[in-house]
C-alpha cells in the first residue's frame, strides 16, 4: 500500500466499509419522489410504512435504514434481523435474505453493485431485476470504490495482493500485483496501472494491454490535471454594500398595534422597504429578514403574549400560534428549522416561521434533509419539511 497516494487519485480501500454497518444512523438520503416508503419503530423492532401512513412491513426486524432510489421498483434498504444482515424492497421481502457480515451502500458509478461481507471476507453482489445474488463471490480481504462512468473498476486485496474488478462482475486483473493505481479516474473507461516488483504495466478496464509509452504520457498528464491549484476568487464588497444598510424600527399605533419596519439607509437618504403591523398585546421579540443585504423584505417576527410564543409572517398573520413555552432555532439546526416547545412536548417550524409539525413529539432530532421524531406512544420514524409525518395512520397527530 505504500505505492498509493492521494495525489495520484489512487483506489481509496474503505478498510472495513464503515459506512455499510447497520448501527450507523440511516440519516443518508436521495431526492424523493412518490410512492415511497420509510422505516419505522415501534417497541425497539423495525417496520415499513407508505408515504400514505398505511403499514407495508409490521414492526419484526432489528433495524432497518433509509430506502434508496425513492419510487423506483429498485428501492431497497439494508437490514438486520437476528444479527444478521440482509437487504429489503419497498415492498418489505427480502431482496438479499439476512445471513451477511454487513452489506455496503450501491455505488454512483456501478448502478445495482454493492459490496457485501460474509464470515469475513468481501464479495461483490448485484440487485439487477430486484434479485440478488453474487457478481463475485466473497473471497477478499480489502475492497475500494468503483471509479469510472460507463465501466467502472474497483481493487480488490487477497493474500495481500492486488486485483481489479469491474462494474460488469468480472476479475479483469487478477490478485498479484503490489500496487494499482486509476488512471484518469472519472472517465467513462479508466486505465489502470499495475505495479509488481517494481515492474509497471498498463492494461485498460477490460484487461486489455495498454502501450506502456502512450500510458505514461497519460498518467503524466493525469497528474498535471490533478495538482493544479485554482486562484481564489476574491470577493470585493460592493459599493450597495458599503453604502446601503437594513435598519428595522418600530413605531405604535393609535390603537396599541405595532407597526414594524424595514428601512433602506445610505448616505442622507431613507427608504420604506416593508411595514408589517403587529396586533395589541403581541410583543416583538425579534425581526427576521428574508435577506440581510438585497432588503427584499421581512421573513417573520417572532412574538410573544403572556409568556407565549410564536410567529407573524410578512402579511401581519400569524404563521405559528402564540401558543409555545419556547421556540429555539438551534435546538435543531440554527436557520433552518425552530423546536416548537410546548410542556415536554415538541414541534417543529420551519426556516419561514411556518409551523409544519405540531407539538406532539418527545423528541426530533436533524436528520440531513429530514427529520426522525419520537412519539409518546412509543413510536419513532422520518418526517419532513412539508409537514408530512411516516409514523402509521394509528399515531394521534393533533395538538391538544
């Protein structure tokens, strides 16, 4: 392995696929479309539901994470059951039954390929159709990622030696080599190069014999391309900037309303840019901006009445009742989406005031691009910044 640098975008090995352990939290997701599915607990055991809230899978596994490739009939999840791991379809059987070590994520670049371990050693499994089975069986000791578009090639270690496969299954370089390195990684068919006792050869993605003359030149070049240092752009302040700030005041109305507003300020001059106003008895606690340098406008206003709060939108109307103990925009993510408190009980806002989960849950948590909620009932699962919440139709959403 010491032939291997960064620099030379060498075959990353994964030393034991981290990532592909089920006690990992499923927190890694794709762009979703409808129909899709979702895993869920209840009472420690792992089930599947719908986007509709209907039940595909009752609660009976160990654990399972986040299906991948949202709507497509490949949708599919790893999962454990009895120690073991297997993989799952949206439809909730078993594409791969429960009997592996563990079983990593499919790659970008070898479309239904995935590396699985089994009684130590890896192997290389395809779920093409829906079915899997092994493309190669498992006999290695060390694997690395797929690199290249159309076919991509990953080193496989045995007996302390190095070897090659390819996206299409086959052993194109056997396990002798001392050292493989990629050349020109993110093509569609990349070039390797095989290093044994100190004697290089160059062969392409199929195996073939590439000129060692011509190879040199081309990995030459690959460096180049690899090492080249870009210049930092250098971001000058404009002259709006410098000259024009947001400034928010506040003035009281006749009646007891508040009216507050966004003012454009420069150099001698003064412009209204938004006024919202505030009903009596409402306190403002803290205005945001929907941006702090164009001044397009107020995003929302975060009030209180009687030790309650809440949030006004842009047209004077509350976007979030005035009716929690606490709002916290970094109990999750600062920015991007507000704990709602209300007793021991939790909801969710999100980054434009808008309360989009009520305050029924014991617990949520960040989830990347969703969130994963806890409810008293003793259910757990995924919901998102749209308000939609994958717990079964059984789970009482209202806040009383």
């Amino acid at each position: 392995m010491g032939a291997f640098t960064k620099r030379q975008l060498l075959m990353r090995p994964f030393y034991g696929l981290f990532f592909c352990l089920l006690g990992f939290p499923a927190c890694l997701l794709l762009a979703q479309s409808s129909p899709a599915v979702y895993p869920y607990v209840f009472q420690d055991k792992w089930g599947v539901v719908n986007a509709e809230r209907t039940v595909i899978l009752e609660p009976s596994l160990d654990t399972i994470e986040q299906f991948w490739e949202q709507g497509l009939p490949t949708a599919n999840a790893i999962a454990r059951l009895n120690g073991r791991v297997g993989l799952l379809s949206g439809s909730g059987k078993w594409i791969i039954n429960p009997r592996l070590d563990s079983i990593g994520y499919s790659h970008y670049n070898a479309a239904n390929l995935r590396w699985g371990v089994k009684d130590g050693q890896y192997g290389l499994l395809t779920t093409a159709g829906n079915k899997g089975k092994w493309a190669v069986k498992p006999r290695f000791t060390e694997v690395t990622e797929f690199h290249g578009r159309k076919l991509a090639v990953a080193a496989v270690r045995k007996d302390n030696k190095w070897g090659v496969v390819n996206s299409r299954g086959k052993m194109v370089v056997p396990c002798v080599y001392d050292a493989i390195k990629v050349i020109d990684a993110y093509s569609d068919y990349p070039d390797l190069k095989l290093t044994q006792n100190g004697v290089v050869t160059y062969v392409d993605a199929f195996g073939a014999r590439r000129p060692t003359d011509e190879m040199m030149i081309a990995e030459q070049e690959d460096d180049q391309y690899n090492d080249m240092i870009f210049e930092e752009m250098v971001d000058r302040e404009s002259a709006w900037e410098s000259v024009v700030k947001p400034r928010i005041r506040q003035e009281k109305g006749a009646s007891g309303e508040t009216m507050v507003i966004l003012e454009a300020v420069g150099a001698g001059s003064r412009e209204e840019k938004a006024r919202v106003t505030i009903d009596p008895g409402f306190r403002v606690e803290e205005v945001k901006l929907e941006d702090e340098y164009s001044l397009v406008g107020i995003r929302y206003i975060l009030v209180s009445n009687s030790g309650k709060y809440g949030f006004i939108g842009p047209n004077g109307q509350p976007c979030t009742p005035v009716i929690y103990d606490r709002i916290d925009f970094n109990g999750l993510r600062y920015g991007t989406a507000a704990v709602l408190y209300r007793g021991a009980l939790k909801g969710l806002a999100n980054g434009q005031g808008e309360r989009i989960l009520p305050a029924v849950f014991s617990e949520i948590k960040w989830c990347r691009s969703m969130v994963w909620v806890t409810h008293p009932a003793g259910y757990e699962g995924y919901a998102d910044f749209l308000g939609q919440v994958f717990l079964p139709l059984a789970v009482d959403m209202n806040e009383h």
